[in-house]
C-alpha cells in the first residue's frame, strides 16, 4: 500500500514469461486443451512471503457459448500442482478465485446487451425499428482490489452507455459472489471523469509528466469519495509518487490535492483532513446532543471564528465552515440558557438547531 | 471434462479421416487416374498413403491450434469445417464423382462454418450476459461497503506503474539477466501489496 516492498527469490519452474513448456498458460494449457487460459499471479500461502505460488485461473467454453468459470491451479515453485480447484471453491489464500479478464469481459457483454431489467438481447443498442435500451452499461477501465471481509473484493465500475462520466453501478466480486449496486441516483461521478478531473489540476512539467492513476472509491460517513493518487512518470521507466487528491464524488468542485507529505499515508491522512475538515473517515460518528447551553463564546484563531458551546459539562465547536449559513448565524446569536438541539462529529458541530420554546 | 493433449490430437485425426472418407467415399483403385480436360486427382490413391497425409497435416494444424491456445470445442469447429470444406471443394474437381453431392457438402460446411461463427461469436455474448446475470444479486448503491468496515488505510493507492517502478529499482538484488515480466496487485493478510 505504502509503497514498501518484499522481495522473495523463488525459482518458480512455471510460469509468466518462460521459454515454452515453462510458460504458465501453455503449461497448464497442454494438461487440459478444453480451457480458457485466464488470468494468473503469484500469492504467498503465508503471511512471510517465504514461498510463493502461482495461481492460474481457468475457464471455458460450454456447449451453448457461454465462458464459464473453471476453478484453476496452484503450482508450488518447483512446478508442481499444489491444488487445483472446482468452480469458485479455492483455498482460502487465493485472492481471485475467478479470472479477473473474464469478470470484466462476463460484465462488459452483460452492459452492453441488457435491454432491460434481467432482459438481455443482441440489440439492445438499437437496430432499425428496436429502440435502443435505457438499461445498458460499459464498463470503466478503471478496476479496484481491495480487503473486503475476510478475503479480497474485485470492484469494476459501470456507466450508463454514452455516458462515461457518471457512475452508473458497481460490481463487487468477492469470492462467489458477484454483487451488483446500483448507484444511479446517487448522482456519483466515474472513476474516469475523477481521474481526468484530477489530472487537469496538475501541472505540466518541462520534462516527463504528472498523471493521476488509480482512482479509489471510499464510503465517508455521509458520502462517496474518490480517492485519486498521483504520480510523475520519467518517461524511463521512472515512476514516483507525488501526491493524492481526494474528492466528493458528487460534487466534482470538491477537491482537495495534497503533495507529497513523506509517506502515502501521511498525504492521504492530510488530504482527507482537508476535504472532510479534520474528520477522517468512519472513526468519528454523528451523535446528536441536546441540552440548555451553559456557556457560549466566539474567539478568532488563525484568522477563522469558532463558535464554542458548552453543553452537558463539554465543549463543543463551529465554525462557518462545519455548518450551512443561517445555522452558523444562528449559532453566533446563541446565548447561554437557550436549549438547542446539536448533531456533532467529535466536538465538532455540523448541524444546529433550536427547537420552538 | 479435461482433454489432455494427445486426447485432443487424436480426436482431431480421428475426425479428419473419417471427414475425408465421408467426402471421398472410401478410397478407389482406380481413383485419379484417368485424367480428362486437364484435370486431375492429386491426391495418391492408395489408402494407406491418403491416410498417413492426412493424420500428419492434421496433427500440425492440430499442434498449431494448440499453440494458439485455442479451447478445445473451438479447435474442433475449426477443424471440421475447414476439413470438410478442403475434401468437398477437392471433391469438385474429381471428375468421377457426382458434382452436385460436393456442391451439396462445400454449402454444407460454409453453412456450418457462418453458423457456428455467428452462434460462438456473436450470439454467445447474449447467453454469456444470462449466464453472468444469473450469478449476480443485485443491492442499492447505498449498501455499498454498508456491511463492511473498510479502513482507509487499507485502501490500494500504488499503481501499476509505481509498483513497477519500484521493482525494477531493487532488481540488482537478483543479478543480471533479470526481467520484469509481470504484475498483479494482491491483497495479502488484509492488507493491499
């Protein structure tokens, strides 16, 4: 994650880039000629990354055309077969039981033909007389791995057809199950047009480039978040990472780029901080308090108001920021002995109230 | 159902020869002799000679298919209908043999070859969307990581490149002749690598 790294020398007898009968694919091809050779990577079976193994996914084609998935094999670096597996049932160490390329292409035939809900049709893009489908999806390019249970989660982002820009669902394939969300109404923007959006606030440098690369969606308490990291590329082979932007992905206006602060993690901390005004992610939550203020007082530090409340024996605080403008009015007019009613994030205030007397 | 190779090999020669009686008849003394209006049988005669060329050129093609990488169900349409094009359309110009039974098998196997094309081809991507569809459940999008804590810093935020990058910085740990052949971004012990 960090950019860290472990290195394991493992002399693996089969696999990507050998001569001939070495060749993951041919290999595993020759033992069985009925397959789909899909995708393959290597995968520690510990958490030392001591040994690795190969693990080769399978599929094929039935009778009635449709690419199945197959289960596939595990190779031992000496090349010998560790365990192979039926269907979608593998040991628990293999990340991506299914052939990622042919969840991405299942899905991207399964956009492009529905020509309604669980309907699907050649046509469903329109043909002489048959309308075209509202229902059809593309693809993204952009797909996302991620720790999901116990396990790992392929995420791949769909778009309205002709509509790339916007995100139209999200298919999550976690094991054997593939989950399908529909994010239509939530107005949430592509991970295509988050990369570009990024991408155009960068600088161009008189040598090699800047580019955003990557774009992570991420759940806030309240929304959706893209988080986009961003690199410079030599143009040699030479590629470094200079920084992370974050995102609403609602509003595209909202966004905040963060150079390079040392680490992946102090930049990304940083910028969620500075797109969520200091709450990051899901360790604070909302709470509602309610009670008669017992003090109230407005000081100005590094040039913002803050508003502070106390309320129940703790302080609490807003600025113009944490609330909409006629709360935050409201706010500054508050005197002590009033009853409000306050929803807070930490001692931070983000929505007030003041019931009717 | 696996096919090892040499099970695949068989059967493909298996079925070319048969293919080629079927489009032949069964081989003839005096096939191919009589030669009229400069046309001729190039095929040798004998039995045993047709059979041995056509057992070799079907393991070549059957070899190169292999090569390919092709899926075995896709090996075999190939090779049925490009070998019974071949003996059909040879059978044509056999001037012994009735022209209208080659016609009829050359049309045969062009009709099999477009139908098995636009069925594999096309079509399969209707019944790949039913199948695809019958795997998938279906949740609002709001539900999305709903049921799941996923912490931030468990997000992936190398990419490909990135990573590349930095493995090919460090490759001098492993000597000369070394070449970075691949990546795969892997989510190991929960966390992303």
């Amino acid at each position: 994650m960090n950019g860290s790294y472990y290195e394991a020398k493992s002399a693996n007898t089969v696999g990507p880039g050998l001569f001939l009968f070495s060749e993951i694919n041919l290999h595993s091809f020759l033992g069985d000629t009925s397959i789909v050779i899909g995708n393959h990577y290597p995968t520690p079976p510990t958490t030392n990354f001591a040994s690795i193994y190969y693990v080769f996914t399978q599929s094929q084609v039935r009778l009635d055309g449709v690419t199945a998935f197959n289960g596939g094999t595990i190779y031992s670096a000496d090349g010998s077969i560790v365990a192979q597996y039926d269907g979608l049932n593998s040991p628990s160490y293999v990340n991506q039981p299914w052939d990622k390329f042919l969840v991405a292409n299942l899905a991207s035939q399964w956009g492009s033909t529905r020509a309604g809900n669980g309907t699907f049709s050649l046509f469903a893009g329109g043909f002489f007389t048959i309308p075209a489908s509202q229902s059809r999806l593309a693809l993204s390019s952009d797909e996302e791995l991620i720790p999901y249970k116990n396990g790992t989660a392929l995420m791949l982002f769909m778009s309205p057809a002709n509509a790339a820009n916007s995100l139209g669902g999200v298919i999550l394939a976690y094991k054997g199950q593939f989950t399908y969300y529909n994010m239509e109404g939530l107005n949430l923007v592509s991970p295509d047009y988050a990369k570009a959006t990024v991408q155009s606030k960068l600088p161009a440098l008189s040598n090699g480039q800047l580019f955003a690369a990557n774009p992570v969606i991420y759940p806030t308490q309240n929304e959706f978040i893209w988080i986009v990291p961003y690199y410079y590329d030599s143009g040699t082979g030479i590629v470094q990472f200079q920084g992370i932007a974050v995102m609403d992905a609602s509003n595209a206006g909202n966004l905040v780029i963060q150079p390079n602060q040392g680490s992946i993690e102090q930049t990304r901390d940083l910028a969620l901080a500075g797109l969520l005004a200091g709450n990051t992610g899901n360790q604070t939550q909302v709470t509602k308090v309610n009670g008669a203020v017992q003090a109230f007082v407005t000081y100005v530090q590094s040039g913002n108001t803050y508003a502070s409340i106390e309320l129940n024996g703790t302080y609490y605080y807003a600025t113009a920021n944490s609330l909409p403008f006629s709360q935050w009015v409201q706010a500054l007019q508050l005197k002590p002995g009033e009853t409000v009613q306050l929803q807070v994030q930490g001692t931070e205030i983000v929505n007030l109230a003041i019931p009717p007397q | 159902m696996a096919v090892p190779v040499y099970l695949d090999l068989i059967i493909l020669t298996v079925m070319n020869v048969l293919l080629s009686f079927i489009a032949f008849g069964l081989p003839r003394r005096t096939h191919g002799v009589r030669v009229e209006r400069g046309e001729y049988d190039r095929l040798p005669t004998g039995f045993a000679a047709r059979t041995a060329i056509i057992v070799i050129v079907s393991v070549v093609f059957g070899l190169l298919l292999i090569l390919g990488e092709t899926p075995f169900l896709y090996q075999f349409l190939i090779d049925f209908v490009l070998v019974g094009l071949l003996a059909s359309a040879s059978r044509l110009r056999d001037i012994d043999s009735p022209r209208r039974t080659a016609s009829v098998l050359v049309v045969l196997f062009l009709l099999t070859g477009v139908g098995a094309g636009a069925y594999y081809g096309v079509y399969s991507q209707v019944n790949n969307s039913i199948y695809f569809n019958s795997l998938l459940t279906f949740a609002p999008g709001s539900a999305l990581f709903a049921n799941s804590t996923l912490p931030v810093g468990k997000l992936p935020l190398v990419s490909e490149d990135y990573a590349n990058s930095i493995a090919s910085s460090h490759l001098s740990d492993f000597g000369g002749s070394v070449q970075l052949v691949d990546n795969e971004q892997i989510v190991h012990d929960n966390q992303p690598y």
